[in-house]
C-alpha cells in the first residue's frame, strides 16, 4: 500500500476491509485465461466473499456462480451472474431454498443424498420443472489441509460414498422430475499440494471408466475448487498459478465425448485482493509479553479463532527497530487472537495495522457479536 492510500485510511473510521480492485481484475483475468485455454468452466463461490461490489467485477468477466444457500442463489442472480451459469451445493437445502433456486432455473444443483434429491423432485414437480442435478462424489481424496476444512474423505457429512454411486443413478433414473447431468467433487479448501489434485483426476477416471461399463457417460463434471493461496508471504504470491492448476486436469482428467469441466473457485480468486484494517487501541505490557490490542475482533475476522488461521501482520504508519507482540482483539473471548510473538515495528496507540489475505472468508463471517458494528469496506477505486 503506497503512502497516499495509508494517509486515506487515517481519516476513515476503522475497522474496516479494504479491496484492491486492480489485483482482484488482474486476478480474475489470470484465472479465466488460463482455464478459457482448455475450455474450462468457472463458477466463483460466493461463501468466500459476498460483498456485491466483488460480485459484480467478477461477473463481468464471464464467470459463473457457485451458491450454498437460497439467498447466495438471490444474490447471484440479482448481481448478474446468468441463471445458466450459478449451481447450488450444499448438504442442507430447505424447501424455499430449493424453490427459490427453481424458479429462478439455475443451470445445475449439486446433491449430495438420496433423500434431497427426493425432496428436489417433488417441489420441481409441484412447479411443473425438471431439476437438472449433479451427484457429489466423496471420493476418499485427502487434501492434506486442515481437518475442518477437509470435505473429501469417507468419514464426513459430505457427498454420496462410491459404494452409493450405482443405487444414487438408479434412483435418478426413476424420477420423473430430475434429470442427472453430472457428478461433483470437491475435496476441501486452501490445498496448495497440487499433487493433491493429480490423486483426484485418477480417482475420477476410475470412476467414469466404471460408470462406462454400465453405460453411463453423463456430460458434466465438476471438480470443485480448493485451490489455495499464499497467506505466509502475499507479496510472493499476489496471483495463484492457475495454469499449472488447469494443466493438472488438462494432462491427467480422461474426458469422454462431449463432456465438459466446472470448477469452483473462491479464495484463488479473491483472497489476496482484501486486508482487514484496524487501529491500535493499547500496547499493554505483560510479565513475558507485550500484547497490541486492536479495534478489530474476531468478530470482524473469525478465521484465526476458527481454524487457527494464519494472516500476515503489518504496522502501516510505524518504523523501527522490531519487537515481538501477540496481536489481540477487544472480544470478551480468549481467543480472540489474531497472532502470538508477531515481530512489529515498535507499536503505539493510533498506529494502523493491516492484516494481509482477508479476501477470502474475512467480511463475510463478520458477525455482531459483543454488540459490535461490523466492518465498513472501501475499494481503491474509490478511496484513492
């Protein structure tokens, strides 16, 4: 951030996030190029940021939405994303949630039981539609990323087993109001191991190639997202490298006639654009420790509590020689803690401190917690 932006956040009321269109447009143009060079397609997961400044720039580059609730299905469709292009996931639809989803005639729900798919058949037939669906896979991939963040594996809420693949496209097949289009997968979050996604791809050929014997080719097949990014040093990696990402299914995804490839990518795509500002209220002195105390919370940024999430830290308007702090909040919780021995510039009150990577999964889970406000967002578009 250059100097004249940070003189800009000094008269703003903190704490508040702050999106770098330029990075976000540089970001989006990355990825849609690199997956446009093998015909992929691109739906953005909305959880990762809702905010709809965001979702309108990413719109307007062609991509498509992903949805895990009825609102995020309203909400992409009031932002611009075609009907044709959003897909719903999520293991626990409502009946209004399903119907808004209907009505609107979005290109695809991703299911993940029987009994869903049952309920999606019977509000479709009372509306006298045909729900497209696709069938999520748990394909007993690890992602080797943090376990809550983990979706792929046979021991969790997600998906259909593969020993339930056969009896679930029976199931279809017999119901008048559903049409099965394709099989999803998605196997967890900030996976930065590409090998992790070369395991997938042949963990999907086995299962098409099986799927094949029985005569089954079925046009869709979407792999989700999971791509990660680089929260240790942003600088580094500002923009992921989508091309060896899409290349991964390129080489090793065998398609069959006809059959065309989804993905769906959030944090790759938004979270390197967005820092949490905030302001310091006290540097309090501790027996072993010094301890900077924010404005912001972990109500304002819950990941560290959550996941014990790792941010980058930086003093905007201090310099100096550097001491070691743990950066804490002002939530009546324990841990609300957003770094522990965190090397700073000496740090005072007044100072503003940005914490990096909060594109992703930041404003979004802001709740009001303690009675908080939440978080004002600003874009360099318009504060500079």
């Amino acid at each position: 951030m250059n100097i004249d932006t940070i003189k800009i956040f000094q008269s703003l009321k903190t704490p508040f996030y702050y999106y770098d269109t330029t990075l976000l447009r540089a970001t989006l143009q990355a990825a849609s190029q690199a997956a446009g060079q093998h015909g992929f397609h691109l739906h953005y997961a909305i959880k990762a940021n809702a905010n709809p400044k965001i979702l309108d720039i990413i719109q307007s580059y062609g991509i498509g939405a992903d949805c895990v609730s009825g609102n995020e299905v309203a909400r992409a469709s009031t932002c611009g994303f075609p009907a044709d292009r959003i897909v719903y996931a999520g293991v626990g639809k409502s009946d209004e949630e399903i119907r808004i989803a209907l009505e609107k005639e979005i290109f695809c729900f991703n299911c993940e039981s029987l009994p869903e798919i049952e309920v999606i058949n019977t509000i479709a037939g009372s509306l006298g539609k045909k729900a497209a669906i696709a069938l999520r896979i748990n394909p007993n991939v690890d992602a080797h990323t943090h376990h809550y963040i983990t979706t792929g594996i046979e021991e969790n809420k997600f998906g259909f087993y593969l020993y339930d693949l056969d009896r679930a496209i029976a199931a279809c097949k017999e119901l008048e109001h559903i049409q099965l289009i394709g099989l999803h997968f998605h196997i967890g979050s900030q996976i930065t191991d590409l090998t992790v996604f070369r395991g997938l791809c042949l963990r999907v050929n086995e299962i098409q190639t099986r799927l094949k014997e029985h005569g089954v080719i079925l046009p869709h097949i979407n792999f989700g997202g999971g791509l990660g990014i680089n929260y240790d040093c942003p600088t580094c990696g500002l923009i992921p490298d989508f091309a060896s990402y899409f290349q991964i299914f390129e080489d090793l995804f065998e398609v069959l006639p006809g059959q065309q490839l989804h993905f769906e990518l959030g944090r790759s795509l938004v979270g390197q654009c967005g820092s949490l500002i905030s302001r310091v209220l006290y540097v309090k002195e501790g027996k072993h420790k010094k301890f900077v105390i924010l404005d912001a919370g972990m109500n304002d940024l819950l990941r560290p509590a959550l996941y014990q999430a790792f941010h980058r830290i930086e003093n905007l308007t201090s310099v100096g020689t550097h001491e070691k702090y743990d950066i804490v909040g002002p939530i009546c919780e324990s841990s609300d803690c957003f770094g522990k021995d965190r090397e700073l510039p000496a740090t005072n009150r007044g100072d503003l401190i940005a914490i990096r990577s909060c594109g992703a999964y930041g404003e979004v889970m802001a709740s009001q917690y303690n009675l908080r406000n939440l978080p004002g967002n600003y874009f360099s578009e318009s504060v500079l």
